[in-house]
C-alpha cells in the first residue's frame, strides 16, 4: 500500500537545531546531497511532507494524500537498515531505538492525535537494534555530511548515466556523476576518498581542485583556483570560492572571494564578502563550546573542530574574521574588524563598534533587492515567515548587546 511520508519536529529538541531551523521545518535542512524530505520520499518513492511549528505550516505545509502514513522523526538520516526497519512497519506500530521512538505506520486520519501520550502509548512497539545518526545540533550537518553524500549519491545515481567530462579536465578514480548542463574546464577532480556530483547547469571554473566527497547543486557556481578539500556541499544556485573543507552552504549563498571557510553549516541567501575566514580550532586545542539557543548558553560540542553555524541571509562585510565556534543568528549584518564574538543574535546590525538592531523595513527592503539581483523568486509567505522570526528573536538581540 502506498504511504506518505510525514516527518515531525513539533518538539522542544529542535530548538537546538536553531538559527538553522527558524526558517525551515527540521526535514528541509540539506545534508549531502539532498535535504532530509528528498531522501524520504525518493526512498519510499512517496510525497514527504512536515508536521512542523505552526508558523511554518504555511510555507511548508502538511500534504497527506494515503490512507496510512509513516510518521518519522525529522532529524533521523537514513542508512540501509533503517529504512528496511520502517519499510516492515504495519499499521499500529512505531519503531523505537532504545528509549527514543524514530518512526510510527497509522491511519492518516489519526494524524491530529499524535501529540497526545495517550495515542503514542497504545502503539505497538518494535526496536531497532542498529546504529542511528541524528541531526541533533548545528555541528551534526558537516560531521554526517560525508556518509550522507554518499549515501545520496548512490540513491542518485542507481540506474543513470552521467555526462562526460571535458579531456582539459583531470580525472583521479571514477565516482564522479555529472548531469546535463555542466561546465567544467581545465580542473581537477580527486574520488579516491569520496564520490563528487556535479548537478544541473553547475558550472566550475578553471583552475578549480576538487576532492570527494563533493556535490555542487543545480547552477552553482565554483569561482576560478578554488580548493575544496572533501566533506563538502554546495546549494543550488550559489557561490564558491577560496578554501573549503567541511562545509555544508545552503542555496543562492555566496562565498565567492578567497579566504577559508570549514567546518561550518551556512544557511540560504548568505553572502560572505571577499576575505571572509572563519576559525575551526582553539589554539590551546580545548573541545569548542557554541552557542545553544534552547539552552541559551554556551554547549560543549566534544570537537576540537568547529567552526561557523550561520541562519538564513546574514551576511559578512570584506575581511570579517569569525572566531571558533561563532553562531550567526538570521538576518545578520556584521562588518565589524578582529574576531568576531562568538553569537551574533538574529536582526542585529554591527558595524565598527557600534550594534543595533536591523529594522525591518530596511531588512525586508535589502530582502526584495537580493532577490531581483540573484533572480530568486520572492514569494509573500517567506517574508511573513522571516517577519514572524523577526519578533520571535527580539528578546536575544535585546539580551545580547555588544
């Protein structure tokens, strides 16, 4: 029988996934190749939809079209064993890992009761015996990116051809997939570690070294002499450029210029300006702690490599260095010199020495211009939403004065 996919995150434990999930349901975060909702539905060959905060519905709206649905947790990655688990579920059950349930097979009309302990409890429980990867944190996008992307790419690639690489090109090892459209000339292409997937239109410019694991997305762009050293995913329609390692870039962002940027998660429509570096490393090589916003305070992550978490259209000025560990909250404009403090709360506009906050009609104003200029669609339900975040993150931007 078929079966949509409905991936829930109307939790408190998504809170730790913010600034990156302010503006988007829990499923619709990238990793490797696709986003969470793209591997489901391509998965199960079904539509994947949210059951997310209600002030995101409207963007990002439920869609149940089947009598049964399979209801997952949204922050679960796939892996073979996982799906085989979910796809043996019946009607009634929900699959545990330990104490942690990660997916459940009712009747779609059942769907308005599943915030009630009641209705989890009369569930019949199956466990799952393997281990799980969570997007819990920020940091888990570049540290699950590699096995994502590879599992991605071989959920891709099953059963097509890619096009030809260019003979000015040098290819190392085969696991290269490039689709129509592609532009590459005088590169290098490195997959002895990894896989690399060249999307639609992408286009790579000459004197550019790639090295898997690598997936560029429809119409990217890769600026000319850029490094990217693996653990690497570049959103549609955006920019890269400089030194690149353990980066996953949202779509139409721009990193264009020189300068490092590494295990780091950017959000969509960034734009980082020319010389822009972010720090990974604390010099005394101490674990890095970020900023948690449902903590609201600082968390150990247990890396000794961390470097910037930016939420959606914040933005660098020239030459801006980011200290280990910064988070950039949505909306941000810093142009500030030294290092960076390391959270910048959503809205805030920081300048020389001087903070205050971004208003919105100057926010909303830069909003429709970016637009025009990157030819993206601007559609009335995203401002509405980013309004809606505006005043949800006033209290941080009136808490953190700097």
């Amino acid at each position: 029988m078929a079966v949509d996919i409905i991936l829930f995150d109307r939790a408190s434990w998504r809170d730790h996934l913010l600034p990156l999930v302010y503006t988007r349901p829990v499923g619709d975060l990238h990793i490797g190749i696709l986003s969470l909702a793209e591997k489901w539905g391509k998965i199960f060959n079904c539509k994947s939809s949210y059951y997310t905060e209600p002030y995101l519905a409207a963007r990002f709206p439920m869609l149940i079209t089947t009598a049964e649905v399979i209801v997952l947790k949204a922050n679960v990655c796939p892996s073979d064993s996982l799906i085989a688990a979910i796809d043996q579920l019946r009607e009634g059950e929900i699959l545990y890992d330990k104490e942690e349930w990660l997916a459940f097979r009712i009747r779609s009309t059942d769907i308005d009761n599943i915030l009630t302990n009641a209705y989890f409890n009369s569930l019949r429980p199956v466990n799952f015996l393997y281990d799980i990867s969570y997007i819990r944190y920020p940091e888990d996008i570049f540290r699950y990116n590699s096995a994502q992307l590879q599992f991605d790419y071989a959920l891709l690639t099953q059963g097509r051809s890619s096009e030809s690489l260019s003979g000015t090109n040098q290819l190392i090892g085969d696991r290269i997939f490039i689709e129509d459209g592609v532009f590459a000339e005088c590169c290098s292409f490195n997959t002895t570690e990894g896989p690399i997937y060249l999307a639609k239109c992408a286009e790579i410019s000459e004197g550019s070294h790639l090295r898997g694991n690598v997936a560029i997305g429809q119409q990217a762009r890769v600026k000319m002499g850029t490094r990217i050293y693996g653990n690497v995913s570049i959103g549609a329609n955006s920019t890269a450029g400089g030194e690149l390692g353990n980066l996953v870039m949202g779509a139409y962002s721009a990193k264009g210029h020189d300068g490092y940027l590494g295990c780091a998660v950017i959000g969509n429509g960034c734009n980082l300006g020319a010389g822009t570096s972010n720090s990974n490393l604390k010099n005394n090589w101490k674990p890095v702690s970020i900023y948690d916003y449902a903590l609201e305070n600082s968390r150990n992550t247990g890396l000794r490599k961390c470097g910037l978490i930016m939420g959606d259209y914040a933005m660098s000025g020239i030459n801006t260095s980011f200290n280990t560990g910064t988070v950039v909250g949505v909306g941000v404009q810093y142009a500030r010199p030294g290092y960076s403090p390391k959270f910048i709360p959503d809205f805030s506009w920081c300048t020389d020495q001087h903070t205050e906050e971004y208003r919105w009609d100057k926010f909303e104003e830069m909003l429709r211009d970016m637009k025009v200029m990157k030819a993206e669609p601007c559609h009335d339900d995203e401002t509405e939403l980013l309004r809606h975040v505006y005043k949800l993150t006033q209290h941080n931007r009136l808490k953190y004065q700097f």
